[in-house]
C-alpha cells in the first residue's frame, strides 16, 4: 500500500497526539542549561530532581519519558558541559517509578554490547515495580569510542542489526517465559506457582542465546513495551517488526512524512497492522511570552559556542560570515549569493529565518543548527508545529526536549498543552494506567508469533 494515500487526516479520524519528554542529563537540551539562574548546577547527581522533572510531566499528562543513553561514551567537552547522560537510565527510572503513578517510562538499552538475559531482567522488574509502565528503547549502537569502553570494536552494520533481531526475540520470549497465570501465590495451599508454566526458552542463535527461563511474573501490562530510534532502512525493518514506537529525528514535515510512512510499510511487510507502530519525532523547545524573550533567553544559552555555530552556519549557507557583525542582518548581496546545503536539510530554514531580517546572533538563536524543529516563542507557536505536522500524517505525537528543564517542562505543560486540550488534539487525562494503555498497544505476552524468525536447528534440544 502506498502511503501516500494515507497522509492520515489525524483529527479527522478522531485520534490524539501523543507527547514524551527527553530526559538526558535532566539539566535540559541546551549545553549551558546548567549554568543558568535557577538551576542546581549538582542536579546532574540528584535523583530527586529527576523526580520532580517526571513529575512535571506527569502534571501536563505527558504518555512517557524517554531517557537515551550511550552507552558509556563521553560525548562533550567536560571541561565546560555536562555528560549528556543520566548517571543510569535504570536506577533513574525505579526513583520515578516509585513517586510517579500514570507517566510511562522508556529507556534506552543497548543490543550491542548487553546480554539479553540481563536486558530481560532489568526491564521486566522495572515493568513489575512501576505497575505496567515501562518502555524498552532496543537500539544497536555505533562509533568505535563507545565499543572501546566494552573492549571491543564495532562490529559491521549487517551484524549489529542482525543481533539485534535476535536479542529482542530473545528477550520477548524469556519475558514470557513464567506464563501469564503461573503465579499462584496461595497461602492456604502452600502453591507458589504453576511449575508447567513456568519454562525453559533454551534458544542458541547466531549471535546470542539463553537456557531461561526468567524468573519474574507478569505485570500490569504483560510486559515492557518496544520502542525503538532511527531512520536508516535498517532500522525501519527492526521497528517494522517489533516496536509499538519509534523515537523519530526529522527536521522537516517532508522528512518527517517519509520516515513515518517508511516504518508503517515496514510493520506491514510482517503481517501487522501500521497503525500499531507509532512515529514520535522530537522537538526542541523555548516557550516565553513573546519571540524576543525567547530569543534572548537562548543567546544567555548559547554564550561562548556562538562562534562555532556561526561558523557552521557559513557552510549552511554557502556564504562568508563575519562575526564582527553578529549584531547585524545579512546583507542583501549575503542573502542573494546564499545557497542552502543540499546534505543538510536545516540549511532552507536557516536562510528563511534570515531573510525575514534578524541579525546573526539571533538567527542563531533561533536554533537553525539544533538537530530537531526548535520553536522559540510563545506556546501557541508549538502548538501550531504540532497540529500541522500530526494533521500531516507526519507524526503521531511528539518527544519534547526543553531548553532548560528547571522551568521549560513547566512552561511547555501551562502554555502548549491547554491550547492542544482546547483544540481536542491531546487527551484531559490518562485513559488507562499502564504505557500500553497510553500508546493504544494491543496485548502481547511473549513473542509476536506473526514475526517470529527462529528455526527449529536454533531450539536447543
């Protein structure tokens, strides 16, 4: 089917976005976000701001939060900013868990350098001890800086895809290993649980394997939900497959239409139904009373990596820069020589944020450079990105990533999500109280036999 067709008028069919917030190292998206009034510069160490940022999320009625991680690579000058990541996805989100009742929980786990089992165990206890409410963000990973850290080197694309097929088989079938009704617990009878239902997977693939079985019972929700994050072709096949949804990167609708139409071709391809794979690209946000607020709380942000972004800019646009005149518009001849990269799809937005006039630095702040759409202005604005895209058919939600978390997730919760209530593109409260109830995720207990790969010769004997 082509999916053209199905450019999915959204609101149309009565259907509401869904929103998670990105927590990295909880100061919030900006390099400087830990310097600025207000924030604890140690918050990085607290599991208790974490707490309160979860639950400010929880407040807007936010589906999830969704925690990356490296896994253990040293991507920033420490010197002068702060590790991207939380100190660990797991214990952050059992600290959540235990003061935060609806939002779900996804973090990322590597399928690159984890053994299944243990992947299995973490996230199905964090499933049990937060009632139904966790995600498993299944991703392989790149760049010889992390694999050093593991003793090892990358290994090829083709390979790392194809453990990673098998790790989250593997996973899904030892979740499912202790049967949906084996736990008895029954005080009276002395029985604990159903010993015929609660078996060995005994799975030795190409790449990994496990006798089983996993020791822990059911939750809420069955089990963890499957998210997944990229958009090469490769990873179009992994969620097709398996995920319920993708943490998109997109800077335009186009792009963003394309990735999302991709992945529901994908899970059609394996027998399902599109509408169970849910695209979520992500936003970066500044949310003030008016565009000048926003653009000078940004330019406090931005501080000294102007030059570098100045710099980079140039090669945007094709054009020589002079950061004697950061204070100043374009002039008329930069603007007609201006050629926008074609490798670098930010680069047409960069040159209509300058045509409309503003001088460099703020052109700058405008975050022309940032990896996703930034909005930087009053709430409105935000919500006006979000409906033209969902209405698009380009997204079926949104993972928001504020400039400041001290005060941005609160801001984005009083001023965007009212405007999107109003509008009847997001829900007034959680429907359900477990993750597969917030995505709309039909039940699945072990592996999704419509997807299932392994050959009897993979099945130990």
């Amino acid at each position: 089917m082509a999916y053209n067709e199905s450019i999915n008028n959204n609101a149309k069919a009565g259907k509401q976005m869904l929103i998670g917030l990105h927590l990295g190292n909880g100061y919030g998206s900006q390099p400087g976000a830990w310097r600025m009034p207000g924030v604890d510069p140690k918050s990085y160490t607290s599991f208790d701001a974490r707490v309160k940022q979860a639950q400010a999320a929880e407040r807007g009625k936010f589906q999830f939060i969704f925690l990356p991680d490296g896994p253990g690579s040293i991507l920033t000058d420490l010197e002068t900013e702060s590790p991207s990541f939380n100190l660990d996805v797991m214990l952050t989100l059992a600290a959540v868990a235990r003061e935060t009742k609806r939002i779900g929980l996804v973090a990322t786990g590597s399928t690159t350098f984890n053994e299944p089992f243990n992947l299995a165990r973490q996230f199905k206890a964090l499933d049990v001890m937060s009632h139904g409410r966790a995600g498993w963000n299944a991703v392989t990973s790149s760049g010889d800086a992390v694999a050093a850290n593991y003793g090892r080197s990358i290994p090829s694309s083709e390979e790392r895809y194809g453990r990673a097929h098998e790790v989250i088989q593997l996973i899904q079938a030892l979740w499912g290993s202790w049967g949906k009704d084996a736990w008895v617990h029954n005080q009276e009878s002395g029985q604990f649980a159903k010993r015929d239902q609660i078996v060995p997977v005994n799975f030795k693939g190409k790449f990994v394997g496990s006798r089983g079985p996993l020791y822990i019972p059911p939750s809420e929700q069955g089990q963890p939900i499957i998210f997944h994050a990229g958009g090469s072709p490769n990873a179009h096949e992994l969620a097709g497959r398996f995920a319920n949804a993708v943490i998109g990167a997109a800077f335009t609708m186009e792009d963003a239409r394309a990735q999302r139409n991709a992945f529901r071709e994908a899970a059609e391809r394996y027998g399902r139904n599109p509408d169970e794979l849910k695209y979520i690209p992500g936003l970066m946000t500044t949310i003030a009373k008016d565009r000048r607020t926003a653009l000078d709380r940004r330019i406090k942000l931005t501080g000294s990596l102007i030059p570098q972004r100045v710099a980079y800019l140039q090669q945007m646009l094709g054009i020589r820069l002079d950061l004697s005149r950061i204070d100043e518009p374009l002039s008329k001849e930069q603007l007609d020589a201006a050629r926008p990269s074609p490798y670098d799809p930010r680069s047409p937005h960069a040159l209509k944020i300058a045509k409309e006039g503003w001088s460099l630095r703020d052109i700058i702040a405008h975050g022309v450079i940032d990896y996703h759409p930034v909005i930087v202005g009053p709430g409105i604005e935000a919500a006006d990105h979000m409906q033209a895209w969902f209405e698009a058919g380009a997204a079926d939600g949104f993972w928001i990533s504020p400039d400041i978390n001290e005060d941005g997730i609160d801001s984005f919760v009083d001023e965007v999500v009212p405007i999107l209530q109003k509008r009847g593109l997001f829900h007034q409260d959680y429907e359900g109280k477990t993750l597969r109830d917030h995505l709309g995720a039909s039940d699945q207990y072990g592996v999704d036999l419509r997807v299932l790969t392994w050959s009897k010769d993979n099945i130990e004997k």
